[in-house]
C-alpha cells in the first residue's frame, strides 16, 4: 500500500504516460468511450421506461377496449355483415366466466351509442359549445383515473341507482362556458334540452388518457333513461390483472362474445380490440433490450480500449527494457516491478472511466433538458448509481487483469540481459 503513495511510484507512471502521449490519449479515448456508450444507451432506455411509466400512471397497465363491429362470416343461418351489439348482461358474462378480469366499465355516448358520435350542444348562460357526453359507471375511474378539481367528484353509486341529473365537466368545458373566477360546482348546464348540475371538472392528466378536456360524465342509467338507449353498450373498457397474460385474457374476451352472439369462431372482425396493456409491454421489451445491447456494446468497447492499454504498456515495457534491468540490478523486487506496470494500467483504465462517466452524464443531461417539453413518453434518463460504479469496477478489474500481461513480461527480464539492451 506504501508503493502506491509513493511519489517516485507516480513519477515514473506520469514519466512512462509522457513518452507515449499519442497512444496513451488515443487508448483512453476507447475505454472511455466504452463506458460512455453504455451510459448513453443504460440512461436513454431508462428514460423511456420513466417516461411510459409516467405515461401509463393513470391507466390501468392491463387494459383494453372491446367494442362491436359487423360480421365477416355467415354462421348459424345469419348472413355476412351483421351488425353487432354490446349490451350490459355482457359485462356479468364476462365478470362471471372470465376470472382473469379485475374490472370492467360498460361506457355510452350520447347519439346511437357508437364511439363516433357527435358531439352535443351545450349551453350555460349566453355561452355554448359542442362536447362529448358520456354515460358512466364509477367503476371507469379504477381503470383510467379521473383528476378531479378540489370541491367536486366524478359519478357516484348514488347517482346511478337515482338516475341523477348531475354532470362532471372538463377543464376546457370550464373554460368556455364559465366566467375566470366562478365557481362551476353546483351551477346548471343545459345539454341538448336537459339542465344538468355540475358536481366536478376533471382535469386533463399529464400521459396516456382515454378522454379530452372537452368531455361530460353523466351516469349511465340518467344517460340510459333520457336518450332512450335501453341496455346498449358503445364499448367496453377492461383492466385484467397485473400478474395474467393480457393478450390471452383479450383473446378470450372476444371468442366469449362471438359465442354469446352466435358468430363464426373465426370471425376476427365481429368485435373489435385495442390492447393497451399489450401495447405497454411491447414497449418495455424495447427498453430492456436497448439496456441489454447498451450492456453488451458497453462491454466490448470498454474490453476493446483495455486491451489498448496492455497493447501500450507492452511496447512501453520494451522501450524501458534497459530501465527495468537497472532497476533489477539495483534491487528492485519482482513484485515491485509487477505493481509499477499494474498501477500504471488501472491508473490509465480509472482516469477514463471517470471522464466517460463525466461526459454520459453531460450527454444525459442535455437530453433531459431537450425532452422536458416534448409531448413524448421520455422523462429523466439516468443509469442508477449502483450500475454506474459496477461498470467503473469492471473496468478496474479488466484493466489489473490487462495490466498482469505487460507485468509480467517486466519481471521475466533478467537484469543482465537488460543491461545488453542497446
């Protein structure tokens, strides 16, 4: 331990390091590129993964929509191209027979109870505007979590069993209908020909989200009873749960309905499907493997430059042949002659793993501040610090092992063979 505070010690590595300026500069470039490869990569996929989490924050991970469609195929004496229905005793079919569903929320707007329908005119004073209306269940917000403004509340159990006249409002709904400082909660609008009472504005979440800030929340059965849509269902929106294979859970979803509904097994087309949760898993595969291709690029590179630095230490051992037998002659130790070249080869593989990480965290951060407004899933890239140190003592270690080459070249001269050197 004495050697390695030695001044004499460093004087000869920064000595050895000086006589090879070029090399040694061109050599730590390749280890330090290395490990600031992999933190690039680690830090960009992990900031993906931050991003989509944020994003999918409040969506239920496993979730998608159902929603009918026409038929493609004849079957059971029904001819192509029937248009198919959703109505609520499938959603107790479905709760009841497939286990793997944690939540389901039968969901209607207003018109013929397809997702496309117009939006309704709405009025509040001498204001109006065109907006989405939905019928609801509370059951929606376990699966897509609705932000509410301090004072108000989405739909309640209440007011499905009352059939209740009250409304939740968004942000933009807010805005357009009402004055800058007045208070929306408990004021009326009317929508189409029916006065509703406000009794929340939901709030736009930041990230993935089933509605706008333009939509209306009233209840299901209110929404039922005044548009006269009896038990008819627009779509369907699903939360499997967290540890079940959601595709499957979706695949049998629809071939539950096709055979309630008396369609072809293999007609695809009859219902159709969006996989949320199938979607967010397909996204962090991507994010695991840019962190492993990070890893495995990272490695080779930083093996590639410690390498280098052997290749540098052995020519630097045959220069300083006659060097080396002197100092045998003198007294040196093998082993002090081996510590010397060792020192040397972790000294130069730890000053550029220092200066890689330096300049993957410079890279990381100017990229997190490029992305910070950027209406894209990417949030704060960054390589946990256990990752980091782990990829500086790997490089520590290759770079000893590296280093035992050189060294012991070094030691296997003999003293009067070196002195013969010219």
């Amino acid at each position: 331990m004495r050697f390695i505070f030695d001044s004499n010690t460093w004087q000869e590595i920064f000595g050895s390091i000086s006589k090879n300026k070029t090399r040694t500069v061109i050599t730590v470039i390749g280890v330090l590129w290395g490990i600031f490869i992999y933190i690039a990569l680690a830090g960009s996929a992990q900031g993906l993964n931050n991003g989509f989490d944020k994003a999918f924050k409040t969506v239920a991970m496993n979730s998608m929509f159902v929603w009918p469609q026409s038929t493609s195929m004849p079957h059971d004496g029904f001819k192509t191209g029937r248009q198919m229905d959703l109505r609520l005793n499938d959603v107790s079919t479905i709760q009841n027979r497939i286990q793997e569903v944690q939540y389901i929320a039968p969901r209607i707007r207003q018109g013929d109870g397809g997702p496309n329908s117009e939006p309704v005119y709405t009025v509040k004073g001498q204001k109006s505007g065109n907006y989405g209306l939905y019928g609801d269940y509370p059951v929606y917000t376990k699966i897509a979590t609705k932000k509410i403004y301090d004072g108000g509340r989405f739909i309640n159990e209440e007011d499905i069993e009352q059939a209740r006249k009250v409304i939740v409002i968004g942000e933009r709904v807010q805005q357009e209908l009402f004055e800058k400082d007045e208070d929306p909660i408990g004021a009326y609008i009317r929508v189409g020909t029916v006065y509703f009472q406000v009794v929340g504005v939901h709030k736009l979440a930041n990230g993935v989200s089933f509605d706008s800030d333009s939509d209306m929340f009233i209840p299901f059965t209110t929404h039922r009873k005044l548009y006269n849509t009896g038990d008819l269902v627009s779509y369907l929106c699903i939360a499997a749960y967290d540890d079940v294979d959601v595709v499957k859970v979706e695949k049998d979803i629809k071939a539950l309905l096709r055979s309630t509904k008396r369609v072809h097994p293999d007609d695809e087309r009859a219902f159709g499907s969006f996989n949320l949760g199938e979607a967010f898993g397909r996204t962090m595969d991507f994010a695991f493997g840019l962190t492993f291709m990070s890893l495995i690029v990272g490695i080779a590179t930083i093996l590639a430059g410690v390498i280098g630095i052997g290749n540098i230490l052995l020519i630097s051992v045959k220069e300083r042949t006659k060097e080396l037998g002197v100092r045998r002659a003198l007294g040196a130790t093998p082993s002090e002659v081996r510590n010397l070249i060792v020192l040397e080869s972790v000294f130069l593989t730890l000053i550029a793993g220092v200066l890689g990480i330096i300049l993957g965290a410079g890279v990381l951060s100017a990229i997190n501040a490029f992305t910070k407004d950027v209406d894209f899933p990417y949030t704060n890239p960054t390589v946990p610090i256990p990752y980091v140190l782990g990829a500086l003592v790997i490089m520590v270690v290759l770079g000893t092992l590296i280093g035992l080459i050189p060294a012991q070249r070094a030691v296997s001269i003999k003293p009067i063979d070196a002195l013969r050197e010219e």
